[in-house]
C-alpha cells in the first residue's frame, strides 16, 4: 500500500502545473551616457514599485534585471538578447528611446515574451508593426504633440516654428503638432541626435526669431532640455517667441534650470497625459513617497515605469502566477485593471492606451519648488491615429 501511495504521488507530481519560483523582468534603460539622468529616474521608480509591492508579485518574488541600452540601437537589442536568451526573463520593459525600441523589439517578440513599453511610442509599433504581446504604459509618440497642437488652437495662436531632433520619436512628434495645428508653420529644424547630439542652439533660434512666428514648439528630452531652455533665454525670447513643449521641461529639467533661475520657464505650457497633481490614490503615494525616498518629483518617465511594474503584476497575479499562461497574462494585460498613477485607462485595438491629456503649466509649490500642475483637459479618452493601421481587433 505504501508503494502504492508513493507512486501515486509520483504520478500526480507530473500533472501538476510548474509554478516558477520568480517572476524575473528586464529592464531596459540608459543608465550610462548624458541619458542616463532619464534612466536613473525610470530605475527609482521601479525601486520604488518593488518596495511597493513587498518584492513580490503575487507569490512569487520579484527578480528584475536592469540593462543599459548605451544611448545606442545596437546596444540596445544586445542587453535585450541577454535578457531574453542568457537570463530567460518573463516581461521586458523600459525603453526610453523609439530607435532603440524598434531595434530591440523582435528579439523579444520572435522569442514569445512580453514586451511593454515604459516610455517610447514609435508610430510604427501602434500600426503596422503592432503585435498581441507588445504593449504600452506611455503612449503613442504623436498623441502629446497632437494634444499640444489643439492647445495652441484654442490659444489662437496662428503661426508657428518647429525644433525637434532628427530620429524616429523627433519626427513622430514634428507629425504630431502638424496633424492638428491649424496655423502656419513658419519655419522646422531636425537636429543631430545620439550620443554626439547637438546642443548648439543659437543658429536654429535666431532663424525662429527671425521667422514671425507667434511661438516655438519644441521637443528635446534629456539633458538637451537644458541646454535648449539656457540658450532661449540668453535669447530673450520668453515675450517674442513663447514656448509650448513636450517631453522638454519636466520633473527631471527642472530642478536644474530652478536651480540656475532661468524664470523663462515658469508660466511655459506642456502637454501629458500624467501630471504629479492628478488626485488618485495611487498617484499620492507614488509622488509622495517618490519624494520623500529620492529628495525630488518623480517625472513622467518615473511615472510610467511605476506603472509598467504593477501592469505587470496584475497578468501575473491573474494567472495565479502561471507564467506558461501566456494566453491568460495576455488577456490581463489588455484589461488594463490595475491602478494606474494616471488613472483609469482602456486599451485600443493595438495595445497602446486610450487616455485623456492635460495642458500642464510650470509653476512654483508651496515650498518654492518649480514644478507643473494640470491647467486643463484637452484630450479625453484619445486614441492615436495610427491604430487604423493595426491588424489586430
């Protein structure tokens, strides 16, 4: 008899289901370079979602696995290839740069993982190129710049100059405003982009003082923010060529350019679909505790990598923690049921979300720190314009 039970054991051991002792996730970012002042604050924050979370999804224990992209596509897809071949994580995430994406992206979907974008939109990845196990906690790259268009509009503001650099995200956002503007384009620069990038400004905007047009729209993330927004009031263009901006100022600008009073700023409007003032509960912790650990606002960057960490969890705790359950994590990614900083959201047919978008304003706290507050909804519930292009229902 005890033979018995002890075979039968046996046998059940092999029916059971092989529950992974971890959930491991990669997380792509640029942690080397002058990107790395972006990559720091996406890496905080996924910090911060761990200890949010106990170091556990579920049962299983959270193993993630930081990656450096280097600033470059190449690199890029050979952190991903480690990922996915030499450590087998279950989820890779990050990615703040759209080339650097659209490099890395078939190594992770030809390998039949999950990939989820924390950051960059490429217009690409929302049509043609759209696939089951790709999704977003950010946004397709045109739809900030299209928010900020119609901003200018009711504004009536009725001519405008371009400056954005010259890679698939900059073009992305150039298309954006110019979709939905309905004013003048007086004048457009694309500017040299990478590890190399241009930060020499002074000719492009003399030709946009130069130009008449009513204001300037800019795109330039990172430490080019900085060096753009000294340069523009050096110029003093603040009360000839207002600056409406995406991506540009933010949480991770602006203690620099506070820091170094260039007041031009305050008053600048800037399009997002999130904001540090939003009034959910999931947003208060995220934006109070990110400042009491790390002494700063947490950016949108930050923000959408929190957010990509508990869109994870949910498939994960969904599934009961069956990571095989490929069909079952995908069915609860698209479901989008977790708390989002941002607040609800729904996803389109090609898993980038349906979202509102708000016209944000620099302003001081009441501490004296620079940072920005929603002024206004423009977009509720947008979708982008390229999931036409997307073979999935």
């Amino acid at each position: 008899m005890k033979k018995f039970i002890a075979a039968a054991l046996a046998a059940s051991m092999f029916t059971l289901p092989a529950f992974a002792a971890e959930v491991k996730v990669g997380f792509v970012t640029t942690l080397t370079t002058g990107g790395a002042v972006i990559g720091k604050d996406m890496e905080n924050a996924v910090n911060l979602a761990s200890a949010h979370m106990g170091g556990k999804m579920g049962e299983l224990d959270l193993n993630v696995i930081f990656a450096d992209d280097g600033f470059k596509p190449e690199t890029g897809k050979q952190a991903t290839d480690k990922l996915v071949k030499q450590d087998d994580v279950d989820f890779v995430t990050g990615y703040i740069w759209s080339h650097v994406l659209l490099a890395s992206r078939k190594s992770v979907l030809d390998q039949g993982k999950f990939l989820i974008s924390a950051n960059a939109g490429p217009s690409e990845m929302a049509g043609k190129l759209c696939h089951e196990n790709f999704f977003s906690t950010s946004w397709q790259n045109d739809q900030t710049p299209e928010a900020m268009g119609e901003v200018l509009n009711q504004q009536g503001v009725k001519s405008l100059y371009i400056m954005a650099p010259n890679y698939a995200a900059g073009k992305d956002m150039v298309a954006g405003v110019e979709r939905t503007f309905k004013g003048e384009i007086k004048g457009k620069d694309l500017t040299k982009w990478g590890a190399d990038a241009q930060l020499d400004f002074s000719a492009e905007l003399a030709k946009a003082k130069a130009s008449g047009a009513e204001g300037i729209f800019v795109f330039y993330p990172g430490a080019a923010a900085g060096a753009f927004v000294k340069q523009y009031q050096q110029a003093g263009l603040k009360d000839i060529l207002p600056l409406y901006s995406v991506f540009t100022i933010d949480a991770i600008s602006l203690p620099k350019l506070q820091a170094a009073n260039f007041e031009s700023v305050l008053g600048s409007k800037t399009t997002q679909q999130w904001d540090p003032s939003l009034k959910n509960e999931q947003n208060k912790r995220f934006v109070t505790e990110f400042k009491a650990r790390y002494g700063s606002y947490p950016s949108f960057y930050a923000a959408q990598s929190y957010d990509a960490m508990f869109l994870i969890k949910s498939a994960v705790e969904a599934v009961g923690g069956d990571l095989t359950n490929k069909d079952g994590i995908r069915a609860a990614l698209k479901t989008a049921n977790y708390d989002s900083v941002r607040g609800k959201y729904t996803y389109g047919n090609n898993n980038f979300p349906i979202q509102n978008f708000y016209l944000r304003e620099v302003v001081k706290d009441n501490d004296g720190n620079w940072t920005t507050r929603v002024a206004s909804t423009v977009f509720e519930n947008n979708q982008d314009s390229h999931a036409k292009d997307c073979s999935m229902n």
